[in-house]
C-alpha cells in the first residue's frame, strides 16, 4: 500500500548547517549557490515533470529514479535527469557536516574500509584518483554492492539507487561545486572535501540504521 501522504510538490530540503559552516573547506557563497540555486533548479524542474502525472504524485524519489518508464518516453530524460539531481544533492549536502581535523571513519565501516582497501589512507588515495578521473560533470560514490565496498563514478545526475547500489559517501565533482575558490584544482578541492565527510552517516547506512 503506498501511504496517502503525497510527495509532491518536492521541497528544497533545508541545509542542516549555516552557508559558512564548512568554511575554510568549502566557501559560504559556493554553498549557498550550489544548495540555494542549483539543488533547487532540480526541485523546481522535478515539480514541473511531475505537475503533468498526478499519479505519480505519490512515488517517492526513490521510486521515481527506479521507475522512469511510469512517464511518457518525452520526458523520461528530463525525470531521471531532475529526480536524478534532486536525489545526488540532498545525499551531498547531508553527507557533509563542519571540518574536523582527523576526520576518519570508525566501526563497523571502517573495518570494511580497510578490509577492502588495505587502510584508511590507501582508501584515501584511490578515492582521490577516481575522483580525479571523473571526465566532465558527475560524481564519486563510496557504496555498499551487497556485502562489498565498491568505488563508482557516475555521469552527470545518474544515481547509484537506480543501479542497485546503497551509496555510503559522496563527492559532487561537477564545477559548480568548487569553481569560486578552487577555480579548475579539483586536487585541491578533493583534500579539502575529505575534512568535511560526515562518517556517523555512512556508518548508520551501512549498518542498516538509516536509509540512505
Ligand atoms: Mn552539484
């Protein structure tokens, strides 16, 4: 039964810190740009697909991006592309919390990281390299592929939902992410972004206490 609350019209989901929050890693006007402006061009142009498929009003993101064939074959691009971003950057900005030096992952996710990777650090360098390799607008995603740790980089607003993969973690590399202060060092960004990973999240993911 799906519940009788709809899910349209999507809202911009509020930031669950100040724009400046991540500063020095990540500027306050990037934030708000990125979050205020981009993040809700997405909701906007998800709401405006959707306007047309009353029935549809009821399907959660998660639904929508695993279902695109509910719309007409016109607007399946647009769906997955507006359901698609809208999911990538509320998974972005939560993913993040303020700086901390050391931040590192603990529990059960870290044993998995270093099961999988060697250490923490190796898991840190290959991370940094595939993030690199992204070619033009996408994403690098920690995710959970069954019981393994996988590495996957992902088109422009492709999500690892709609590939079956609980994603863990991730990195916005498209250049509205970074191009106020880092200008085109995505290296650069990349360092500064590992402050910012908010790994109580990714744990409670990957032990199945909360839904990514
Ligand atoms: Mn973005």
């Amino acid at each position: 039964m799906r519940t009788m609350k709809p899910h349209y019209e999507f809202t911009l989901p509020p930031l669950c810190y100040d724009y400046d929050a991540l500063e020095p890693h990540i500027d306050a006007e990037t934030v708000y740009l990125h979050h205020d402006k981009h993040f809700k061009a997405y909701t906007d142009n998800l709401n405006a697909v959707l306007k047309n498929y009353p029935k549809l009003w009821y399907y959660s993101i998660d639904e929508l991006l695993t279902k695109p064939k509910l719309v007409s074959k016109a607007d399946q691009t647009k769906l997955l592309n507006n359901a698609g971003g809208y999911y990538n950057h509320d998974f972005y900005f939560k993913n993040m919390r303020p700086g901390q030096p050391g931040n590192r992952p603990f529990g059960t996710l870290e044993d998995a990281i270093n099961r999988r990777f060697g250490s923490f650090e190796a898991f840190q360098k290959e991370f940094k390299e595939q993030a690199l390799a992204v070619f033009g607008s996408g994403y690098l995603w920690l995710v959970k592929d069954g019981s393994r740790l996988k590495l996957l980089p992902t088109k422009n607003q492709d999500t690892p939902i709609a590939l079956g993969y609980t994603p863990l973690v991730c990195i916005d590399v498209w250049e509205h992410a970074y191009y106020l202060k880092y200008q085109n060092r995505r290296a650069e960004y990349i360092d500064n972004w590992f402050y910012l990973i908010n790994w109580s999240m990714a744990e409670k993911i990957y032990d199945g206490l909360l839904k990514p």
